[in-house]
C-alpha cells in the first residue's frame, strides 16, 4: 500500500504547477488520469529541445506516475466523458485561466452538484477573484510580481529570477497539501470542498522573514547578492578550483573556522568576536574571509571544516548533483522505462515514509497513451461507442 492508493485524480492541468502537484499525488500512490487535447496536447510537450527519443525532456520531468487520455472538451460526447470520469473520481486539479471551467461547464458549483464528495482544486496566477483575476500566471511574471527577483541577484545589478521554476513549483506543492488537507476533511464530512491556490500568494508566502523585516520596520529588504543581512560570514566564495558556502552563524562557529583555517587569532580578535560585530565589519572581514578562502581547493575546505563541524557546501552544478554520491547512495535516482524515449533517469519523490514506502514510477504518459483502456476498462465505453469518437476526433 501507498497512502493514496484507491484515490483517483481527474488531471485537467498543463504546463508545471499543475502537472507538478498531481505529480505528487501520483507519487503517494493515487491514480492520475492526465486529461489533453487531441493532436496537441499539453503546452509541456512542446518546450523543447532538449527532447529525449521523441518527448520533452521538460515534459517527462514533471508527469511520471499518470495515464493518458486525449479528450476533446469542447464536444459533448467528450464532455460526456468527463462526467463519466468525475463521477468515478475523488480529486480534480485544474489550472486554466479563472472563468474557463464555468464556460466548459465544469465549474466548481456545477461539479459539486453533481458530485458533492469530490475535492475540486483550482491553481490561478493571482487569484480567482480580485483585479488581477484574468492575468495568466507565468512563472517569471510572478517570480517579479511576488517580490522574489528583487531580492535575488546582486546588489549593484539587475534583478535575477531563480534558477528553477520556483513559483510554479511552490504552488504545486502547496495545492497538493492543500487536497491532503481536504482529503483528511472528509473523512468525517463526507463533502469535498474548493482547493483554491494562487501562485501569487504561494510565491509571496515564500518571503517569510523578508516580509517580517518589512512589517517590523517599513523598508523593503534589498537584494544582497549572496550576502546574509544579519549574519557574517554567511554568504558563497571561491576556492582555488571552485565555490563553496559558508553558514558561519554564531560565535562559536566563528571561532572553529578560524581554527580550521588556521587562523585562529581571529577567533579572539575583539573586532570580529561577537556576531553584531561581524556584521558591523562586514566592509573588512568578507574579503578577508575571501583571501583565506582562495588559498586552497575546495574538496580542502569542505574536509576540513566538516571535520571542524562548521556548515558549509560546495557549489554544485545540475550534472554533480544528478550523478552525486549522495543521492546514488540513498537510492534516489528512479528509471523508467518510456516506450519512445527509452530509460528515462529521474529524482525520485523527496519523502520518505517507513510504512507505506513511495517505491513505484511509471514514465510520463504518451498523447493519449491509454485512453482506449481507460474508456472501455474505467468508464464502460464499448468498443464501437470508442471508434465512433475517434472518427470524430473527440478522443485522440
């Protein structure tokens, strides 16, 4: 058993946030049904290159652990379906534009009229209500909307946007625990509800202590590059043959870096002695760190000043990390078997659970890949009822 085995996910999502939270109920164990159009299918498909034998590398990515149907949502018959599906299901995740399921006709009230057990969960850029409501919600666009790239980068230049998709990811994760939370509603209620996520709100949710600052204070806290704005040295510098970081965050850390380094007069110097006093001498003591730093290798300072017990990490680019001791030692790196892109490597689900262990993967599905068997196997459509719809391209 996996936690959500026996639970079945109607998956009307495209692109990330929505294929990345029913990616992770396909990873506790529910059962994914990935609805597409016919001929085209999610827009995920197509960002690209780099593929892999026939399919988006992007797209294999973020849609292990569904099954595939191709469904013409804008004809009865495929809206027929859907029903069929719903009323055979107990999530559905959807991210269009605020207003779209209504006109399609599976708007949340008209889904819990029908079916008022299901958990409908709704991922929108800014909301589903409000002024912003019709905005389409690009990662990069909400990255700078939530307050993130102002805070990212270097302070004497641009704004950067982090390096992955991180609102698209952070409301992915937070749609999936709210369904969690749902799902566990129910259980004495019996009633689904509305699962409402704004990638705004999830993304502006990140700022945490940034937004502390600024409702303890009244300024916004400006971007710093690497730099901690309360703790030295606790920022990234380079080694002779790389990069690392240092997470020198109280005064005996401090004292057991400079031990490390060899320098252990500057453990007591009165300048640097007290955590406020390093921030006050941050001008001084972050090229002096520096200069002690670029003397050796970084495989050195990571021996050392893990022996020293001082937090530290190397900078590591996508290709260490994927091929790493670490992650090879844990068993994390799953592979699947994808009938047109062949053994397909991915980063295995990120929990751990002792009981109900999440040791099954199953490749992203093709464009349609089992919607003859999920119609006549799932759903109750005869064959020649599944014929008639292809020929009329209401199924793909």
């Amino acid at each position: 058993m996996r936690p959500l085995d026996g639970i079945r996910v109607v998956d009307l999502t495209r692109v990330v946030s929505g294929p990345f939270c029913t990616m992770q109920l396909g990873d506790l164990g529910a059962e994914v049904i990935k609805v597409e159009r016919p001929g085209k299918g999610d827009d995920a498909r197509a960002f690209a290159p780099p593929y892999q034998g026939d399919q988006s590398a992007y797209f294999l990515s973020i849609n292990r652990n569904k099954r595939g149907i191709a469904l013409d949502l804008s004809a009865a018959e495929g809206k027929d379906v859907l029903w069929r599906l719903i009323e055979t299901s107990d999530i559905l995740v959807e991210n269009f534009r605020p207003g779209v399921m209504d006109r399609l006709g599976f708007g949340y009230e008209a889904v819990r009229a029908r079916r008022s057990s299901l958990i409908y969960a709704s991922i929108s850029g800014f909301g589903d209500d409000g002024p912003q409501r019709d905005r389409p919600g690009y990662d990069v666009i909400v990255q700078g909307e939530a307050g993130l790239m102002d805070l990212t980068g270097p302070s004497d230049g641009p704004p950067n946007k982090v390096g992955t998709s991180i609102a698209d990811l952070a409301s992915g994760l937070t749609a999936a625990q709210g369904i969690l939370a749902a799902l566990y509603a129910r259980r004495d209620s019996g009633e689904g509800q509305h699962v409402r996520v704004s990638m705004f709100e999830a993304t502006a949710a990140l700022l945490t202590f940034n937004a502390g600052i600024y409702f303890a204070t009244g300024q916004s806290p400006r971007r710093r590059g690497n730099e901690h704005a309360t703790i030295v040295p606790y920022e990234t510098f380079e080694a002779s043959d790389g990069w690392i970081n240092l997470g020198v965050a109280n005064d005996d850390l401090w004292r057991r870096f400079c031990k490390a380094a060899d320098r252990a007069e500057l453990g007591e110097d009165p300048r640097y002695a007290q955590a406020a006093d390093r921030v006050r001498a941050r001008a001084d003591l972050v090229p002096l760190v520096q200069s002690i730093i670029a003397q050796h290798s970084r495989q050195h300072w990571l021996d050392r000043l893990d022996a020293a017990g001082v937090p530290c990490g190397a900078i590591r680019s996508v290709g260490e990390v994927c091929d790493g001791e670490l992650l090879r030692a844990r068993d994390r790196i799953a592979v699947v078997d994808h009938p047109s892109a062949g053994a397909v490597r991915m980063i295995k689900s990120p929990v751990d659970l002792s009981d109900t262990p999440l040791d099954r993967y199953a490749p992203p599905p093709r464009l349609g890949e089992h919607t003859e068997a999920i119609l006549q196997g799932l759903l109750g459509f005869t064959p020649q009822e599944v014929r008639s719809m292809r020929d009329k391209g209401v199924i793909g």
